[in-house]
C-alpha cells in the first residue's frame, strides 16, 4: 500500500512539475501573495470597499480579473464610483472572505455560511469561487440537511447543486425519509415529484405511502384533500396485498376523501387479477401502479464456467423487476473463469483467471457507459483462483494458482498509474480463497493449499503493510464466498474436501468470534455474492454435480434466506460486482416491464399444473397398487 501510494505522489510531483503549476494554486502564488500583503498595507491599492464596519483597500485589476460584478463597475463607472464602493447585501465577514479568495485562491468556509458566501459569489460573478462553494457544500451533503440543499439550488438556479442534490435524496430515500425534517416542509409538488420518481431507491413501497402520510400528518388541516394525488406517486399494486388492505384502504384519510375510491378499486382489481391463474388474461400489460421503479445498483456477472467450458456471458440482476438480463457487448471479452473482479465507478476489472488452457496474469476492464473491453497492465504472477477486492481507489490480488503452485504472494494496482506492485506476502498459500474489505482492512478466508481445504484466515492492514493471523473457521471452505456487511465479514458455502456446502458463519471483529448463522437452501461453491438493498445475493455456482443458476438472498435482520429469480444460465467460477448510479441504468435492466404481470401470470400457471401432474402421478400409483 505505502509503495503504491508513494508511486502515486511521484507521479503527481513529476506532473506538476512539468506543467509548472501547484494544486489548487494559480502559476503565480507568489506574486499574488505579495500583492495580499500590498492590499493589507494598503501600497498601490486605487479602489476601496466598505462593508458595514469593515473597510477594504483592493486592487482594481485584481478584483476585476475575477469578478463579473467588478470589472464591469470598474470599467464603465463614473471615477467616483470606482473610487469607494459599498455593495449591499454582503456582510463585511464575508467580503472579507471574498477578497481573500480573489488574491490567493484560499477560502474560508463553514456549513453556518456556506449560501451566504455562494449568493455573494454569485451576484458578483465569480465563477471560480462559486464552483469551491459547490464542491464544498458536496462534500458535507448529509440525509439531514440534503432536502434544504436541494432547494437551495434550485432557488438560485444552480443547476449543478440541485440536480447533484435531488440525486443524492432519491438514492437515499429511505434514510432521508426518516432523518430529514425538511422533506416533511415541501410543498405538494415537491414531495410529489421525489415519490413518484422512477429512479427513487426503494425495494418496495412501503416506505413511500408512509412518507405520504408522514407528510399530510405535518399538516392535515391544509394536506389532507391531497391524498388522491399522492396515491398516484406510490405503485400501489407493488405493496403486499394484506398492507394495502390494512394501511392503505383502511387509512382515515382515504376513508375520508371520496376521489381516492377510483383508485382504490382499481388496486384492488389489479391485486386480484394478479393472484388469478388464468392463461386467458396472460397478455394484459402491467398497469402504471405496479410498474417496478429504475434499480439503482446493478449486479454484474462476467463469464464463469458452464458444461466443461468457460463462458463469456454478461447477465445482470434488475432487482426491482427481479430478472437476469443477458447483455450484449460490443466487444465481449473472451471466455474466462475463475478470475477475480473488482468496480471502481462505473468500470469493472477483470483480474487473472484461466481459460481452460491458459492461467492468466492478464486484465482487462469493463466500461458499463462505453459497453467497451480495454486490456490495462498485467500481473507480476500468473493468478487463477485469485482473490481480488477494491480499498481506497487501489485493486488488491492476493493468492491464486499459476499453473504449478499455490501462491501465497499478493499485490495491488493503482489504476491513475497503470502498474502492479507487490505487497507483503500472506502468512499461507491460497488459492481459491475469497477476500472482502470492512473497516479500512483486508480479510481473505479458506481456500486451498495445493494439500488441503483450510479453514484459516488473515487480516491485512494496507497502512502497515502487514497480515495477522485471524482465529479458524468452524468449517473448511474452497471455493468460498465471503462479503463485509453490517461489521461482520460474512462466509457462505464453500467445499470441505467432501461436499459442497449450504451452511454459513460470520466473524465479529471486535469480539474476534466465529457464529453460524442460516444456511443456504442450496449447496455451492465457487458462485458469486453481492449486498443488495441490506440483503446478501448467492448467484449460481457447483453444487457438486454441476454448475447451477439458483439465486438466494439472506435478510439478516429475520436470519433468513428467500429464493429469487435464476440466472439465464447455469455457471460457476464467475463473479459477482455490483455498479450504481448508472446514467445508462436502462442499458441493464428488464425491457419488457408492461409484461412484467404477464409473465408472473404465466409462472403461476406452470407452477398449477406442475402441482396438478404431481397430483395426477401420484393418484395414477396409488390406482395402480389397488
């Protein structure tokens, strides 16, 4: 870690050195420096500025050289009005500040005054100085304070903040909901406008009727008629049927408005419609109120393995519609498995892996806004097997099989420099391990040492460059898969030397103890895992017959695991990244969504008669006995 960072600083010196310039300081600090302390002795100055008790000697050409606001006043005034200025509606605290930044780029600024130093940039014209002021309110955008934020922007018809902003509050929604009073002061078309937005991060919506009514309860007096029209902002047909009937149809407000029974009947409709098996119907589309929402992650798959032969295929996982897509890309990578991946951004790395002949040391990366493949710097070591995360913008490899031997040698790369570099060694061999990060550290689990399935496991500390000795699983595990999530680091599946596995266990850093927890329906190895929406995805994988397509998710706050939609294709030795925030999010995800009820429709139908030639099989044995 530090020989990569150090590698990166380099860099950066040679580059500004040979451009002349210092971060965030013009070609000139010097000079401007001692023209600061001129205008703080007062020497040359020719224009001064008087705020409230404040009294600033400036420069005109310095102030003009940045400032809309004065250069036009500089250049087109009459002489006694360039001379002494006074500027209403800026603190002198703040002009101050101000004047400061147009000499030497330095800015003070707090959250108690960070609008009032936008608006006084803005009037004046200072470009510059309004774009610090936006990156610093980002940078302490919060769920309490993002609604405010929001609105903020687009009263001074800064577009940059507010649609930055109103991003932030769809993405988290859920927390935003609960820990912003602000989104309960919006006004109708506002709060409107953030529920019924497709893009708003809810896995179902529950959460968004009870804003609904969170927000008429701030104000029922003057709220309360609005309730039809918010109904229209929840997809109704989406929320369970037993809450509808309970929390919606049943709620005061409802009750009380005659408007809101239209749709009320229409809901109703649709939820028994969608509980009817009737092939008859299969093609009705799926009305606006249960149109699923835009995903706001994606889960990635690449390649794997498949029937004895690697793959190349790209499916992905629209959890709001709960489907795997197969995804053409232009130019596919070739047939991999057993590799490693990472996402920094939108772009996703392919690391090592084997291709049935070949262990690679070779990498490539995914582009999920260009759908291109581009080939990046190779490995010191050739690494199938390999265990990969992402740390602080850098690509961990640790372990893997080069063909001959288990490795136990590992290395990171730096994606701004385009190079790999060793780090220290782990304390044992590993292939097929699996690794995660959680609080700043690396944790690599099991695998296999060329003799054994292990139930070791290590720690790596990218400050101190060191690994340390964790306590042993309960079980052995290759061809594992482990995640961070929620302070733990979490173990499923895996292979003991004898079967594959279902059952899973996670380790609590600070009590340094090992606990099952739920295992999987299925038995896998070597698949992949992901956190979704608080929940953790096993996709396919080798059950020890053959590859598989199953996919589970765990909810950790019931301890249990809940089947969703298979993949396209049965595989094993792949994957699984997740990439959020996509501006192409409908490059990947379900098309058809209108047929979304047609197809659940036809999913129950099969499933009747499947029970049905169940039924019939076994009455035919029991005939057949008498």
């Amino acid at each position: 870690m530090q020989n990569c960072q150090l590698e990166d600083e380099l860099l950066q010196q040679q580059q500004q050195h040979s451009s002349g310039s210092l971060p965030h300081r013009c070609i000139s600090y010097v000079a401007m420096k001692a023209l600061d302390e001129m205008r703080l002795s007062n020497t040359l100055c020719d224009a001064t500025i008087t705020q409230d008790d404040f009294t600033f000697p400036v420069h005109r050409a310095i102030l003009g050289s940045c400032s809309d606001y004065f250069r036009t006043l500089f250049t087109t005034s009459l002489p006694s009005k360039k001379d002494h200025i006074s500027i209403d509606g800026i603190r002198g605290v703040i002009m101050d500040r101000i004047i400061k930044y147009a000499y030497l780029r330095e800015l003070d600024i707090s959250e108690k005054d960070m609008f009032e130093v936008y608006a006084a940039a803005d009037f004046l014209g200072m470009a510059s100085l309004q774009e610090r002021c936006i990156q610093y309110i980002k940078s302490v955008l919060r769920t309490d304070n993002c609604v405010q934020i929001m609105i903020y922007g687009r009263q001074r018809h800064c577009s940059t903040l507010y649609e930055y902003t109103r991003k932030y509050v769809l993405k988290n929604f859920i927390e935003v909901s609960r820990r912003c009073p602000d989104l309960m002061k919006v006004d109708l078309d506002d709060i409107y406008a953030l529920l019924s937005d497709e893009l708003l991060n809810v896995k179902d919506e529950e959460p968004v009727w009870e804003c609904c009514i969170r927000w008429i309860d701030t104000d029922p007096v003057n709220r309360a008629d609005h309730i039809p029209w918010l109904m229209r902002a929840v997809r109704l047909g989406l929320l369970r049927t037993q809450y509808f009937l309970e929390k919606v149809k049943e709620n005061p407000y409802v009750l009380g408005n005659e408007e809101t029974k239209p749709i009320i009947i229409e809901t109703l409709t649709f939820l028994y419609d969608l509980d009817m098996v009737n092939t008859k119907h299969s093609k009705i589309k799926t009305p606006p109120l249960a149109l699923p929402r835009l995903p706001y992650d994606i889960i990635f798959t690449f390649g794997g393995w498949s029937e004895g032969l690697p793959q190349s295929a790209i499916e992905t996982y629209d959890t709001r519609a709960d489907r795997w897509i197969k995804i053409d890309a232009g130019n596919r990578t070739e047939a991999r498995a057993y590799y490693g991946a990472a996402v920094l951004g939108s772009v996703v790395y392919c690391i090592g892996g084997y291709d049935g002949v070949e262990h690679f040391n070779t990498c490539r990366k995914f582009d999920a806004i260009s759908k291109v493949w581009t080939e990046i710097a190779p490995m010191h070591c050739r690494r199938c097997y390999v265990s990969v995360v992402v740390l602080d913008g850098l690509i961990y490899a640790m372990g893997g099989y080069d063909g001959h031997n288990r490795q136990n040698t590992a290395e990171c790369y730096n994606p701004r420099t385009n190079q790999w570099t060793m780090i220290a060694p782990m304390h044992q061999l590993r292939s097929d391990a699996d690794a995660c990060t959680l609080d700043g550290m690396i944790y690599i689990i099991g695998g296999f040492n060329g003799q054994e399935c292990m139930n070791s496991a290590e720690v790596y500390d990218p400050i101190e460059n060191t690994w340390s000795v964790l306590p042993n699983m309960m079980n052995r595990r290759s061809g594992v898969s482990c995640i961070g999530h929620r302070g733990t680091v979490n173990v499923l599946g895996g292979f003991n030397g004898l079967i594959r596995m279902n059952t899973c266990e996670r380790f609590d850093p600070v009590s340094r103890r090992w606990q099952n927890f739920k295992e999987m329906y299925h038995q896998r190895s070597n698949f992949g895992v992901e956190v979704i929406d608080d929940m953790i995805f096993a996709i396919g994988g080798y059950d020890g017959v053959s590859a598989i397509s199953h996919t589970e998710c765990y909810a950790m706050d019931s301890n249990e695991w809940l089947e969703a939609t298979d993949l396209n294709q049965m595989r094993s030795a792949f994957k699984a990244v997740i990439i959020s925030g996509l501006p192409n999010v409908r490059d990947y995800i379900h098309k058809d969504r209108e047929n979304l009820m047609a197809e659940r429709r036809q999913k129950l139908f099969n499933t009747e008669l499947e029970g049905e030639d169940m039924e019939i099989d076994s009455t035919s044995t029991i005939n057949d006995i008498d």
